[in-house]
C-alpha cells in the first residue's frame, strides 16, 4: 500500500531525476494540484502531466538545478514533506505536501506557508 511517505518520494524522485515516469503510476485518476503562487488548481492527472512536462522542460534549459529532499513538519502539520531548492541546496523555496487514497495520490499542494524553512530536513534525496 502506497503511504504518505512513499508518494512523497516519487514526487522528490522526478523532480530530482526529471523524469515523470517515476510519479505518473501512482496519481489517482482524480488527481488534484495546487500551488500557492498559482490562483486555480489542475483537477486532474492528464492536465498535472501536461503541465510537469513542461515545468520539467524548463528545469532541464535552466541553469539553476532543484533538489527536492525528504522532510517533516513537526509543528504546523505534522507529517512527512518535500522540501525543493533551487540554485543551490540550501535555496529552500517551497514544501510539497501530499494526500494518498486507495493506494494513489490524490492530492500534492505546493505551500510557502508553512515554510520550507520549518521543515526538518532528513538529508534523503530520492532518484
């Protein structure tokens, strides 16, 4: 069964590898993203593929790399997260937070609030 944790590492995995062959399997058929710099969210796995391949293009023609490292909140809501940085490592610029239902991913949420900075770092970089 796929946990919190594990949804987790798929994400960290393609962005780390740029690959959306690592995430694509486990995205529910109703998959939903949001982002707090974007004003609608993507309501499903077809429209969030889309979309990544271009982020990831992007990501491929720029020179500043993202890491996206295993983390945890402890306070603000406690659970396992992604923390991505850009440029350099410790460029912490957003959290990524995720929703598991039936053994997929239902829901990933791209947050400056809570902020990376909060999130204790586990020094994990899934390929």
């Amino acid at each position: 069964m796929l946990t919190t944790q594990d949804a987790l590492r798929a994400y960290a995995a393609m962005m780390n590898t740029l690959d959306m062959s690592r995430l694509e399997p486990v995205l529910s058929d109703n998959f939903r993203y949001a982002s707090q710099w974007v004003f609608s969210e993507i309501d499903s796995k077809s429209a969030y593929m889309d979309y990544m391949a271009l982020k990831l293009q992007t990501v491929r023609a720029n020179a500043n790399r993202v890491w996206a490292e295993m983390a945890w909140l402890d306070y603000e809501v406690p659970e396992p997260c992604v923390v991505l940085s850009q440029g350099e490592k410790d460029n912490r610029v957003a959290l990524v937070l995720a929703e598991v239902e039936n053994g997929q991913i239902k829901r990933l949420d791209m947050c400056c609030a809570p902020s990376p900075h909060s999130a204790r770092r586990i020094g994990e970089f899934p390929e």
